[in-house]
C-alpha cells in the first residue's frame, strides 16, 4: 500500500469562522504565544505546506524563525529549515515571493501544463508534475517515498484544508479559535461545503495561550474500500497496542483487533488469550462483544495487527471465517502471518477473495512484531 507523511493541518480562525476578512492587510488571529508555538511546530516537522493562493494573498516567508530551534534541527542531523512546498495546477506563481527567497529548500507540485507555464517563467523551487490533474495521494505518495517527508504541516489555504479532510487524508487537526469576529460573508473561511466524515473527531487536546485557545482533533472514520485513509494509522496503531497486552505464548501469536463503524465509532476490541481464555484469537473475542445482526457491521472494518487466521486448531472457525459471518467487508492489517504455525495460511487472500476489501500497512508492522519477537527467526 502506498505510504503517506502524518499529515497535520494548522489554522486560526475568528469566533465565526473566518480565517481572514477582505482588506489588504493580513489579520493577525493569533496571540504572540501562539506563534511562538506554531514556530515550534514547523521545527518539528519535515515539511511545511501552503496554497498558492495563500502566497499571493499573504506573502509568507514560512520559516522557523527561532535561531535555538534552526540550531537544534541542525544538531539532529536535519536541514536548517524545513522542505517548503506549495501546490498550484495553473504554474501561475510570482517569482518575486518571499516563499521561493527565504529558507532551505522548495519545491512546487504542479500539472503537465503547469510545468510548462513554470519552465517558461521559473521559480527558486523544484517542480514536479503530477499529470493532467492535482492528486494529493500522489503529492503526498512522492513527499513521503522520494523526498522522506515523514511529518507534513499544511498551514491552507482553506480549499487545501477542505479538500485533506474530505479525502480522509489528514491525521491531526489543530485549530486556534481567536476572540473576535469577521462577519464579512466575503471573507475566507476554514473550511467549505462538501462531505466530510459522518460522526465526530476525536478530542485530543484543548490549551489556553494568552487570549486564544488552541483545540487538536484527530479525524476517527475509516476509509472506504482499498484507499487507506489517516484514520485507518491511528487504529491499527491501537490494535498493535492491544497486542502488547496480551498473556506471552511459545504456541500462538498475540494480537490486538479492534471493529469501527464507518462514522468512526468503536464498536469493541480484543486481543489474544484475554478473559484468561488460553485459546481465544483477537478478532474473535472483539466480534464477540458486537451484537449478531448488528446493522452498522456492514459497513465497519476490523483493524488487526496479524492478518486473520485461516486455519486453527483451538476452535472449527478461523477468524477470516468469523469476519465473514459477521459481514465485515474491509479489514485492515500490518503483517502477513508468518509460516510459524500455519504454512502459507494467506488470511488476507481468503478475505479478499470472498469480496473484503483488504489493505496492509506495512509502516505499522515493526510494531505489530514486537511482542511476538520470541516467536521470529
């Protein structure tokens, strides 16, 4: 499966939702203290990220403006500033913005068409064309896998914003709410119309900095069919961590699994050998815990960090079975089974043949292994 950068999405935004109003200056939504700490966001990351609208309204220079920070990314082996990346089909860019004069690296993600238009007026950046069209899993597959872009920070404007979070592709939200308002229906907001998640965000931090308040949300909905969506990280990461929990076996592998609804709602979780069974596999004891005939099942996946069983000598149905029964359509895993116990046992193929969508991803796997280091060559 493709593999993306964490993806977090950083804005302000007055009481009603605008992240700017109309007149030439920029409005400043945020306290001292909160640029400060978005400063100390962009050292964190590999990659920071912004609209080509967002240079031409804003001209932003988009640096880590602490020299500790600069010394420090330096000290651990990173580049001074972070990559700078911007994204416009047209190519129609302003080779006089502070984005392309200030900073380490740049990089613009354009069209065919675009790049044409940037070959005969270029900017201080690399241009990469991704086709006919934009496509943010492209953009998003080539930061990671060419430019080992590990953590992105996408700071807009608002159409970015929207299009990550209504493809299923940021995993972390954080929004400064500002105390006063806009009011101008022509000004710009956050977010646009369209079709986002159904369900709720998950809360993961609120903080006060001086006068305004900072709020984190992680997006919970699974993706759908064989695109991998942000959300589908952070439960598989969850289901890892259910098998970390699991009584130690030389017999059996363990194995934490977890059932979400499409809207993001967990329905249950298990691991290997809890309650004291000795023999229960993970998968099983969490659809234990789900109502038969459950409605939201059909449309739920199931996380485990090892692909369901197939074959078992404990009990007559393998957990691929039990998934199927329960109308289960997409799974999603980290790890292959291994010939240990079962030779060539291929859960996943057995699934994807009954009609599951069925996704790996192999970035969770060295965590799926870990407790069961005792049992691998």
């Amino acid at each position: 499966m493709p593999s993306y950068p964490y993806v977090l999405l950083s804005a302000a935004v007055s009481l009603d939702g605008f992240l700017d109003d109309t007149t030439p200056e920029r409005l400043l939504l945020s306290s001292p203290a909160d640029f400060d700490r978005v400063d100390e966001v962009r050292a964190s990351v590999d990659a920071i990220l912004i609209g080509a609208g967002t240079i031409r309204a804003d001209n932003p220079r988009l640096l880590v403006n602490s020299a500790g920070r600069r010394a420090a990314r330096v000290a651990a082996g990173k580049p001074e500033y972070p990559l700078k990346v911007t994204v416009s089909a047209s190519g129609e860019l302003d080779p006089t913005a502070n984005f392309w004069h200030t900073g380490g690296e740049k990089i613009v993600y354009t069209t065919e068409k675009g790049a044409e238009r940037l070959r005969r007026e270029p900017v201080a950046a690399d241009v990469v064309a991704l086709g006919t069209d934009l496509d943010w899993r492209t953009l998003l597959r080539h930061l990671r896998e060419v430019r080992g872009v590990e953590r992105l920070m996408v700071e807009g404007g608002g159409t970015i914003h929207t299009q990550l979070l209504q493809q299923r592709l940021a995993d972390e939200v954080q929004l400064v709410l500002a105390p006063l308002f806009v009011g101008d229906p022509e000004a710009p907001r956050l977010f646009g119309p369209g079709g986002y998640q159904a369900g709720r965000l998950r809360l993961l931090e609120t903080r006060r900095i001086e006068d305004v308040v900072l709020m984190r949300y992680e997006p919970t909905a699974p993706g759908v069919g064989v695109l991998p969506a942000a959300a589908d990280r952070h439960w598989l990461a969850l289901a890892c961590d259910l098998a970390a929990q699991c009584p130690p076996s030389e017999t059996a592998f363990s194995v934490g699994a977890v059932v979400v609804a499409a809207d993001g709602t967990e329905l249950a979780r298990g691991h290997s050998r809890e309650g004291g069974d000795p023999v229960v596999h993970a998968e099983e004891a969490a659809l234990a815990k789900i109502a038969a005939g459950d409605p939201r099942l059909a449309s739920a996946t199931v996380y485990s960090s090892l692909e369901p069983c197939t074959r078992r000598a404990s009990r007559p149905a393998p957990c691929a079975r039990l998934i199927l029964a329960a109308g289960v359509r997409r799974v999603v895993t980290a790890w292959r089974e291994p010939d240990t116990f079962v030779v060539a046992a291929d859960g996943s193929g057995l699934l994807a043949g009954e009609g599951v969508d069925v996704l790996v991803l192999p970035e969770c796997e060295k965590r799926a292994k870990a407790p069961n280091g005792h049992l691998l060559p």
